[in-house]
C-alpha cells in the first residue's frame, strides 16, 4: 500500500475550524461562572498527568463526572452530572489549567468543542490494530447475518484474502417480523469467533438488548447498536460501560442532534471508543430501501471529533447501488464503510438482496483504495 505522507483533507478540514467570535475567552469564563453548568476545563499544553488527575478528583468530590480527553496539544476535560447546582468557576485556579469554557451544545463529549481534531478508533485485532479515521478509512464486510459455520468462513476468507481486517454478522438480528429469522445467538458468536482466530480478523456484531451486550462485549472487538435502538438508552448506558469500541448507528428517523446525543449516551458512561454510521433514512425515495444522507458525513465533522462510517448496503437495499454509494461516500469525507458481502446472496436469511458477491468487494476495494489516495488517505 502507498505510503501517505501528506496531511489528510479531513485533519485540513477540522484544523480550518474556527471558534465563532462570540467565544473570547473573557466572555467564556464569566459565562461559565455565572451558569455554573456544562463546563470544560481546559489544560495547559504542558500541564502535568498528575495536575490533570487533582482537576479530575476535585470535580468527582463533587459528585460530577470528569471525562479526561486528550488532544495533540492539550488535554480538556468535560464534566457531566452537573444539574446547574454546583458553580465550577474555582477551577480555573487550579495549577495546571489554561481556562473554563462553556460548552454551548447539547452534546458535550461529543463535541469538537472538546477536541478540536479528529477522533481515531483503535480496534485490536489478532494481527494488530485497525485505525479509523484521520487519515485511515476503515472497511468491514461481511454477511448481514451469521447463518452457518461454513458460511461465514466462506466470506471470511474471500474477504481477508483481500486486505479486509475487520468482519460483520450479526448473530442477533433485530428483524421487523418476529417470524422472520432471529440470528444465531451465542452459537453465532461462537461462530464468529472461531472466524476471528482462523482469520486474524476484527470481529464486529451487533448487540440488540442488554443482555445480548454482556456477551457481544466478550466475544467481539466492536459492539454494533443498530438503527432501531439508537435510542434504547439503556442500552446506550450499557454499551457506555462496555470496554470495547461501539459503531452506532443512526435511526431511521434520527435528526443530526439525536444522533449525536445517542452517541453522548455512550461517552457519558467512559466509554469514548466511539464510531458513528450512516446507514440511510427513511424518505418518500420509491427506488431505494432507505435515502443515504451523505450530507450528514460533513455536518458531523463539523460538529464532532468522532469518526463517521457509511454503510451503503441498508442505505440503498440494491446491490448495484452498493459500488457507486461507496465512491461517493468516500469522496464526502466518510472515515470508512460498512458493507453486507454474501458469497450466495440469493440463499441468504437476510439482505440477500443488497448483499454484493466477494469478487464485487474486490473491485469496490480497488475503486475505493484510489478514491482514498487522492484524498491523501489509505484504506485499512
Ligand atoms: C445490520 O447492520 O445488519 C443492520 C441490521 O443494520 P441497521 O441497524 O442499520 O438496520
Ligand atoms: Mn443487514
């Protein structure tokens, strides 16, 4: 693979962006006094771990959460659970802090207000780290579900044969009939497992409740919450808690604030290994299963540090539309894609019908990989 050495457009991208005027830090600090609520302590760039960890325990004695973010340049720290009771202005005193900045959005963790550049997700695999986004664009394939032992592994190994590093199948299946097939449930995880050491490959599946997370969260390296329960916050807190990456998905119906705020829900809980996923909403289209909001890769790089995939396959529900989605996708910003791969698409449980065959992967990859060149990123 071409060795990047130029700055990605994304990292120009989120270094271009500016605070609005509004926000001098005089302004912000007395802003932040007088409302006492929904601040971010800001760190020297050379303020020490340990100075770091008292402005941390001196927010926690207060019943409030410190979530400690650290950037190239300097450290922030967001603060949540503060119902607007505790005035916060006394840490600007504390040794080590540059300043206290109100943050004026919903969405606090979330928010490039907290991080000016872009969120990298790590995901540990048998052959190493995958990265997403910054200058890495991520791919995972795979089947929509996990049907069989040798089903998977057909797929699997067309696709690591290819360079794919990270697998999808869902062993739990959120399906709209309950007559339709449910998944495989921990006999899929297993599966999939199993795929994962014969492969060297990232394992990424969904969670459809909590209970199906306590076991997502041990047999996979990415937990996956699907459209339908982007707002199941109870499972948002649980995913929160998890110590794997998340992918979550955008709802069907979900404005950009909601979708930000759902993946708020994670982070409240310490977990910050976030990565987003367009996969198409729902509109008047009569040509496509859902309408890929494409635009939304650009408007969540303005407002957020976090990465943002897109999943072509459920944003069309046509397999001849997977390949020109994914071009497009790319060319917008999109730090990777999620694809449904199916070596007999016609025999699948599910998806068959938006699902490609391993030899189209190859050539959306090779496509793909020259799209991502040009804009002085590679495909991991
Ligand atoms: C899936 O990825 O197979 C899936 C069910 O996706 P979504 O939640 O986007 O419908
Ligand atoms: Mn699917």
């Amino acid at each position: 693979m071409k060795t990047v050495t130029s700055v990605c457009s994304t990292e120009r991208q989120c270094s271009s962006i500016e605070n609005p005027p509004e926000h001098s830090a005089a302004r912000r600090a007395a802003s932040a006094k007088s409302q006492g609520t929904d601040m971010l302590v800001v760190m020297q760039s050379h303020a020490t771990d340990e100075q770091v960890r008292h402005v941390c325990d001196r927010i926690e004695s207060l019943g409030l959460k410190a979530h400690p973010i650290p950037g190239s340049i300097r450290t922030a720290i967001g603060i949540t659970g503060n119902k607007g009771a505790v005035d916060l202005g006394f840490l600007e005193a504390l040794a080590g802090v540059a300043e206290c900045i109100p943050v004026s959005k919903p969405y606090k963790l979330v928010s490039r207000e907290v991080k000016e550049e872009d969120s990298i997700l790590r995901v540990a695999t048998p052959l190493g780290e995958v990265a997403i986004g910054g200058c890495n664009v991520g791919m995972i394939a795979g089947p929509c579900a996990v049907e069989s032992r040798e089903q998977v592994f057909a797929v699997a190994e067309k696709l690591a044969a290819q360079g794919v590093r990270l697998l999808r199948a869902g062993a739990y299946k959120p399906r709209t009939s309950p007559y339709s097939f449910q998944g495989l449930g921990e006999d899929g995880l297993r599966i999939l497992a199993e795929a994962r050491d014969r492969f060297g490959m990232g394992i990424v599946t969904e969670a459809v409740d909590n209970e199906s997370c306590d076991l997502v969260e041990k047999y996979a390296d990415v937990i996956q919450i699907g459209a339908r329960n982007m707002q199941n916050f109870s499972l948002l807190k649980r995913a929160g808690k998890a110590t794997k990456p998340v992918l979550l998905k955008r709802g069907m119906s979900a404005t950009l604030d909601e979708f930000l705020m759902a993946a708020e829900y994670v982070m409240a809980e310490g977990n910050y290994n976030v990565v987003l996923c367009e996969r198409g909403v729902r509109t008047f289209s009569d040509f496509t299963r859902n309408t890929l909001d494409l635009a939304v890769v650009p408007a969540v790089k303005h407002r957020s540090h976090l990465p943002i995939l897109v999943d072509p396959s459920h944003g069309t529900g046509k397999r001849h539309k997977v390949l020109p989605l994914s071009r497009a996708a790319v060319a917008v910003g999109a730090d990777g894609l999620l694809i449904e791969v199916h070596d007999q698409p016609e025999k699948a449980m599910s998806d068959g019908m938006q699902s490609i065959l391993p030899d189209e992967m190859a050539q959306l990859l090779g496509e793909i990989r020259q799209i991502a060149t040009v804009l002085h990123r590679s495909v991991n």
